[in-house]
C-alpha cells in the first residue's frame, strides 16, 4: 500500500487559519476530489470538522478519523486514535493508496511515513496560524508539475507537484 500526502501549501508555508483553508481555489479542490476519489482517507479531528457538514463524511471514499476521545462521533466513519492504527484500518480495505489529508498536526506525524507526496503550491504568502513543514529536498524527487495561472474562478497562480521519496521503508505498511 503507498501512504501519500495530499496537501495545498503557501510559498511561506501556510495551510490555514483558524481551521479553514485561506484560500478558495475551485481547481485544486477538483484535483484534489479526483486524486482522492475511490481511495480511504486520513484526517485528524479537526480537519474533519473544518469540512462542510454537507461534504462530510467526503464522499466516494473511506474517511478515517484520528481523535484521542474515544466517544467521538463521525457517523459513516472509522473512528481510531493514532496515524498507526489509521493505517492499519487503510490496509484492511486493500486499497493500493492511502491519503493523508491534514491537518497539519497529523502531517507532521505522519511525513516519515509518506512514499508520495501530492503538493499543490499556492503562489502567494498568506496570514495564517497552521503551517506544512517541507520535508528536505534530498528526501524527495519530482515527478510531474504543472502549473495554473490566475483565471475567474481561480485568484492565485498554483502549481500542482507530485514527489516520490527516492528511498523509502515503511515498515509494515509498505
């Protein structure tokens, strides 16, 4: 199974304020649906909260939820209370691909684990309190990019980048 990181960052780092996306970029939200689409999903608690109720859980694909309260409710969810055993849940649907969705708590647990890394660029540096920590270059190559100008629907150039770790072991979850 390949544990990937789907994530959309700002050339300073941001990921959000106040457990919202800054930014509303209807492409990246599509790329993003279409990459996820038909695979399970990790997400920490608050990230699952952050996403309209309408949209929740996200549909067409397995949410798994990480909270440490065990009485938490996500209906139509697993529920599991570490990155560990989230991937453990992942596996069981023999999916050829997990997503790592946020937030930026559960990125920074969870970055060794990644063979992949779906890195939407934002060109702009924006006010915000959550961050995406960049792994080191050495750790990663790029193997496509493509870049997205400004357009009626989209207000920030971005650039959507796909990374592979050169060398990986994950342990059990490879």
């Amino acid at each position: 199974m390949t544990i990937s990181i789907i994530v959309a960052v700002s050339d300073n780092g941001v990921i959000g304020k106040d457990n919202q996306l800054i930014w509303h970029l209807p492409a990246d939200l599509k790329y993003f649906k279409e990459t996820t689409k038909g695979h399970a999903v990790i997400m920490g608690r608050k990230n699952y909260e952050s996403i309209p109720e309408k949209y929740r859980p996200l549909p067409g694909r397995t949410n798994i939820i990480i909270s440490r309260n065990p009485d938490y409710n996500a209906p139509a969810c697993i529920l599991v209370n570490s990155i560990n055993s989230a991937l453990v849940e992942a596996k069981k649907l023999n999916n050829d691909e997990v997503f790592i969705i946020g937030g930026g708590e559960i990125y920074r647990q969870s970055m060794h684990l990644a063979d992949k890394l779906y890195l939407t660029r934002v060109h702009g540096n924006f006010d915000g309190d959550t961050y995406f920590d960049s792994p080191g270059i050495e750790e990663w190559k790029l193997v496509s990019s493509r870049a997205y100008l400004v357009d009626e629907a989209n207000k920030w150039n971005h650039t959507y980048k796909l990374y592979i770790r050169n060398k990986h072991t994950t342990g059990p979850f490879t």
